[in-house]
C-alpha cells in the first residue's frame, strides 16, 4: 500500500458517485460545522485573549458564553475570556458547549433544506482541504517552538535547588523537556514533518499517521501533567483522525490483516485541470508562508526569551552570613527572617531561598554599570527595595541595601554548578552499575 491520500489518478466526476447513506450524510454536516465554528475565522477562545477584540465575532461569543453560563448551566466563577496562557479556562468549556449545539441546531436545518443531496463528494473534499491546512500550520508552528527551544527552553536556575515536590506536574514536564535538546529537537522534527507532509495532498495519509502518533503523545502529556491544552490538543488529535477516517480499511488490511489494498480514487477540488494545479501550488504556498514565518517567529522569541544576566552575576549564590538591621541572622530552618540562596538568572526576575526551602521573587531592575538593582512587588506599589553588590574575592559577592525599610547585608558565595547531578551525569552508553535515581 502506497502512504500517499492522494495517488495519481484519473479524476471521476462527483456526479458519478453513488449515493451515501443518510448517516454519512448526516455525519458530514455536522463535521462540516462544527470544525468550520471551531476553526474560522480564528481562535475564539482564551488562546486567543490575546488577539484584537474588535471583530463582532468574537464579541458575540462574548455576550453569549457568559450568559448561557450563568443562566442555563447556573455556574459560579469567571466566565470571561482572559489571556493568561491557558487554554482550558471555564469559558473555553463552555464555548465548546456552545458550538456543538450550535452545530446540532445547524446540521438539522441543512438536513431538513438539503434532504434530496444524495452525496457531498465534493464538499467533502474542501473540508478535508481545510482541515489538513489548519492541522498543518498549528503541527509546524509546534514544531518550529521545539526545535529553538521557544516551548521548552532550558531550566531556570531556580530548579536546580527547588525540591520536586514543589513543582507542579506542568513545571516537572517542562523541566523534563527543558534538559534534552536532543528529545526536544526529535519532538519537534516529527511534529514538523507531519505538518510539512499534510500540505501536499498526495501525502495526506503519511502526514496524518505522523501527526496522530506525535499529537497522540503531546495530548497524553497534556492529559497526565496537567498542561492547560487539554482542548487544542484533543481537537489536533480529531483532526489527524479525521484525515485518516477514509483511510481506515485499507490500513487495517495493510498493517494488521496483511492483505492487498488498491489505491483510493481521488477526488479533485475543481472540475477544471489547471485550476487543480494552480490548488496544489496554492497549498503548498500556504505551507512555504507558514514555514518561513514560524521558524522566524519562533527564532527570534527563543533569542528573545533566553536573555541572561550577564556571567559575573548570573548563578545560585548561597548566603554565608545574612545581617538585618545590625542583627546577624543564624541559618536555622525556623528562621523566617532569613535566605539561603539568592538566585540571579534572567535581568527581570530576582529569585531568593528561604531556609524552608521555599522559592520567592521579586521584579528585578538590574544597573550593571553601577553595580546596583532594584526589587518591586507589582501587586504592592508602596514595596520597594534597593541594593548594592560588590566582588569580594573569586565567585564571591557582597550584597548591601534597603528591603522595604529594613537594612540588610549579605555574604554571598556562587555555587558551583559541576555540583548537580542532572548536569554532569552526560551520556553514557556502556552502563556498569545503575545510574542514581
């Protein structure tokens, strides 16, 4: 059996084909609205708060999901579309609430206008087309993030001196993801080859198997570390199936039942042969479009993103002697005046360790000229602090300053990172004993 969806074949007319069964009739209009609401003209739910909120569309849904929510679901608890990085937020559920009956109330009117259509070969044909183009942007979209390390970039600093019980299942993921360049780079490679392989109709087959076995595993992901894609990627995974819907017999008669398979019959876009051709570059132009400006999108956010303080400052400095107010500080665990570590990383955030263990920050405004940063609590205008630093001998530093009106002093060393396991245990392919957990 060849992978390709679409073989070279001789065009049928759609006139010719036989009449489908009402079920399938029904089945594709559904489908047909329910991707078509999901789909276009954009993102409608809180993965795209981010996006200009002035088309009616969007301010339709809105009007709508609030009010079914709290009038005939009667739900408690924000029902507005916020742009806070997830995507699983009460109003998406309720969105997708909407658009199923949406799609029920819209497949029973087309069924009552149209009941004498005896096929939809040809529309059938375009949803398939709009389908793939989407699922085939959002695959290489996820796997230009992986491969410059825009998704899972490598740790911060903190979480080499955090305990894992700290860390939720979604930061534990990341964190997994974050130490292999290599695991993320084959990640996403398969996620690009699937998206790459789904514009070219001809390979429809091929890609979608590679999208359902690279999705398949992204949504388990989801679903087990609690990562707040659990809708988009459950749709990801529908669409791939879809794709693979006609497909179905003859891959069971191929992989399972080791039994001869023909070639499927295509069905063209157009009646007329050149415009067909002009549709087959026009998709692979959409696919060239999305290439060039998700590598260079996700490129120029990974050099964005992995903006460091600069190598004099930038570590995990653990504290030796820890002054407020004139009064040395003892390093015992009940000492809630007191930090263990002070954590430079990235020039916007200051990291600090109390001796619980616990993991604070504060905004940072780091003056590397003058060797002086500021601390700011965003939610508290009236905190303020403001330090000095200083070397005081080979990866030692001196920090001095104001922490909202008291006067602390701190002797800081840099902790040698060669210390961690996770980072100089390398590759090992002869193994004698087994590795520390």
């Amino acid at each position: 059996m060849k992978p390709q969806m679409q073989p070279e074949a001789e065009p049928r007319a759609t006139d010719e084909s036989k009449s489908w069964r009402p079920s399938t009739r029904v089945a594709l209009r559904f489908v047909f609205s329910y991707f078509l609401l999901y789909i276009f003209p954009g993102a409608v739910g809180a993965l795209g708060a981010d996006m200009p909120n002035n088309d009616a569309y969007r301010r339709m849904w809105h009007a709508i999901v609030p009010w079914v929510g709290e009038n005939l679901l009667h739900l408690h608890g924000d029902m507005t579309e916020v742009a806070n990085g997830s995507g699983d937020q009460l109003y998406d559920y309720i969105l997708l609430l909407c658009l199923f009956v949406v799609a029920i109330v819209a497949t029973a009117i087309w069924s009552w206008i149209d009941r004498k259509q005896k096929n939809y070969d040809q529309l059938y044909e375009w949803l398939r087309l709009f389908v793939r183009l989407t699922l085939a942007v959002a695959m290489i979209s996820y796997g230009a993030n992986k491969l410059f390390r825009m998704q899972f970039p490598e740790p911060p600093l903190y979480r080499f001196v955090d305990y894992y019980g700290n860390s939720s299942p979604m930061g534990l993921l990341w964190t997994f993801m974050g130490m292999s360049r290599a695991y993320s780079l084959f990640a996403g490679v398969a996620e690009m080859l699937g998206g790459l392989l789904l514009v070219v109709p001809r390979f429809t087959t091929l890609g979608a198997l590679v999208t359902f076995a690279a999705m398949s595993n992204v949504w388990m992901l989801n679903f087990c570390y609690d990562v707040p894609r659990k809708i988009y990627s459950t749709h990801l995974v529908l669409m791939s199936l879809f794709l693979l819907l006609p497909d179905v017999r003859r891959l069971i008669d191929f992989f399972i039942l080791n039994r001869r398979t023909a070639p499927s019959p295509a069905v063209p876009l157009l009646k007329d042969e050149q415009l067909n051709r002009w549709a087959l570059l026009f998709q692979i132009g959409i696919g060239a479009v999305a290439l060039v400006y998700c590598l260079n999108q996700a490129h120029g956010n990974a050099v964005k993103n992995a903006n460091y303080l600069p190598p004099p400052v930038r570590g995990i400095w653990s504290v030796d002697e820890f002054v407020v107010d004139g009064a040395v500080q003892p390093p015992l665990l009940t000492n809630a005046d007191r930090w263990q570590r002070v954590i430079f990383d990235t020039p916007d955030i200051f990291y600090f360790q109390e001796m619980d263990s616990g993991i604070g920050n504060f905004t940072l405004q780091l003056d590397s000229a003058r060797k002086t940063f500021t601390l700011t609590v965003p939610a508290d205008p009236s905190w303020k602090a403001s330090f000095t630093y200083e070397d005081s001998g080979p990866d030692r530093m001196i920090l001095n300053g104001n922490l909202n009106g008291r006067h602390l002093n701190m002797g800081l060393h840099r902790t040698d990172m060669a210390r961690f396991l996770l980072l100089n245990r390398g590759f090992h392919m002869i193994n004698q004993t087994q590795a520390k957990r």
